[in-house]
C-alpha cells in the first residue's frame, strides 16, 4: 500500500511538471499528460483514504478485468502520447 502510494504521487508530481513546462507545445502531449495525471491522482486519493483503489465497472458480457475511471482516464492519456509520439516519428 504506502509503495503504490509514493509511485501514485511521485507520477502525479513528473506529470504536473510536465504540464507547467514552458517548453510544451504540443496539445495532443498536454491532454495526454492530463488525462494520466487525473487517472494517478484518482488512483492515489482512493490508495491514501482507503487503502486500495475502488473497481466499480463491471463488464459481465465478456471476460475483462473490473477497472474505474481512473484507469480510463490513464489509458485514454496512454493511447493519446503513442500517438502523438508516432505521429512525431513520421
């Protein structure tokens, strides 16, 4: 619990900084580091208050893992910097 804790602030921190940076100007980056910043900070207050992060979607259709929306959240900003970084790779 307090490992997953200091990981969940220490990325909530890198991707604060990552935010504020001057030096960003790629909004596809910005919105990704948002979106895994919002997921890390939802992950996080769950893992201080409660002590473990609350799964609450439930997809009983087919066989997949239970998650919340901070995980969403985390996957959409994942999914945004891959693409924004093979974009940029072209």
């Amino acid at each position: 619990r307090i490992f997953l804790s200091f990981i969940s602030i220490f990325f909530s921190i890198l991707f604060f900084y990552l935010i504020i940076r001057k030096n960003t100007k790629n909004i596809a980056d910005l919105l990704s580091y948002s979106f895994i910043l919002g997921g890390t900070i939802g992950n996080g207050i769950d893992r201080l208050l409660k002590g473990f992060v609350i799964d609450f979607i439930n997809l009983n259709i087919i066989n997949f893992p239970v998650f919340n929306i901070a995980d969403i959240s985390i996957n959409i900003g994942f999914i945004i910097l891959l693409y924004s970084i093979f974009k940029n790779n072209r």
